[in-house]
C-alpha cells in the first residue's frame, strides 16, 4: 500500500532503477505540501491520490513513472504564479537525473507532471490519462467533500477579489462540463462522470 513514508518512497525509487536517493527529497516534498498558503494542494491531496493509485494503477504502463508523477504534479504551488506545473516538472526531472535514473525515465516524469497544466491527456497514453483521472477525482467526490474543496480553492485563491474570483472560477468549471467526457479512462468514466457533471453543475450555479 503507498503512503507517505520513508518505506514507500525507497520502494518506489528501487522501481524506477535509482542508484542514488537523496536522503533530504521526501522531506523537502512534505514540506512543499505543508505550506501554509495551501489549503487543498496539501499532504491530504498527496495522500488522496497515491490511495487512487492503489486501487487503479494496474492501468498504468509505466506505474512507478506515474506514483513518482503523483509526488511531484503540486510540489511546486504557488496561488499567484502560472509556471507552477512547470517548476514542479524540472524538480521531479533533475531530481530523478540525480538519482541516477534512466534519462527516458526523467522525460517521461516531466511531461506526466506538465499534463496536469491543461489536464488533458492524448488518447494514446495511458500513463498520462490515469495521472490526470486520478487528479482529478475529487470533481466526483461526493456533494460534500466537493463543496469542501471549493472552499478551500477559494482560501487559496483569497488573493482574488470576489467578482473577479467568481469569473475565473466559472470559467474553469464550465471547461470541465463542456468536455465530451471529463474522466479519460473507463474505469474513472463509470465510476465518477455523472456525479463530477452533477458537482460542476450545482457549482456554478451557486457562483
């Protein structure tokens, strides 16, 4: 089972064929989540999705390159900047150099990260669709935790005046519902499409 813990995280990089771990990385992601500007990109989120990763990561090619991608897609995260994805990418691809790793490998973890910017996938990766079904996922939680995560979007956001807040928030919700399927995998698809659309609806309504 993943978790964060100093077990897991060596397991992991033994997958990905590391030859050296730096001894300071996990600590210095746990602090990255533990920033106290947020209030959803947190260790809660981490947690959150290496559990989905337990459960669906038999979907996955290259299942170590996508755990790996999971710890780094926020590791970077600041509210008032937009090269977040970016930043976080060439932590996640220098840090998997410096272990040794094979240079396809660090690729491929950087541009898992850097999906998670647009949040769409080719049709043709499935690395790269599970990655983002399971970041994603919490458009399908249940009413309430939903409703939990809007507010602590908005508590990250408090930067944001009000109305400018509500035109941006709408506009990146009504992206998601306009989609043909928000979800890219089947089993994603089938399990959260209807109550992610019923979420999203109920949402901007209330913007």
């Amino acid at each position: 089972m993943n978790s964060i813990t100093a077990a897991s995280w060596q397991r992991l990089w033994g997958e990905l064929g590391a030859q050296e771990i730096s001894g300071g990385l996990l600590n210095q992601l746990v602090a990255a989540y533990s920033e106290q500007q947020r209030h959803y990109h947190t260790l809660e989120h981490l947690r959150g999705c290496l559990a989905h990763f337990d459960a669906a990561g038999s979907l996955a090619r290259h299942p170590a390159e996508v755990e790996l991608a999971l710890w780094f897609h926020d590791a970077v995260y600041e509210p008032q900047r937009k090269d977040n994805e970016e930043r976080s990418a060439q932590w996640a691809h220098d840090s998997v150099r410096a272990a040794g790793c094979a240079p396809e490998v660090a690729d491929r973890v950087r541009d898992l990260v850097l999906a998670t910017k647009a949040h769409q996938a080719a049709g043709d990766d499935p690395d790269a669709a599970l990655l983002l079904d399971i970041d994603l996922a919490i458009l399908g939680a249940s009413a309430a935790r939903f409703d939990e995560y809007e507010r602590q979007i908005r508590a990250e956001y408090a930067h944001v005046p009000e109305d400018e807040f509500r035109a941006r928030r709408t506009q990146v919700l009504r992206s998601f519902l306009d989609r043909p399927r928000i979800f890219v995998t089947s089993a994603y698809h089938d399990a959260l499409e209807q109550r992610a659309r019923d979420n999203l609806r109920r949402s901007l309504a209330s913007l």
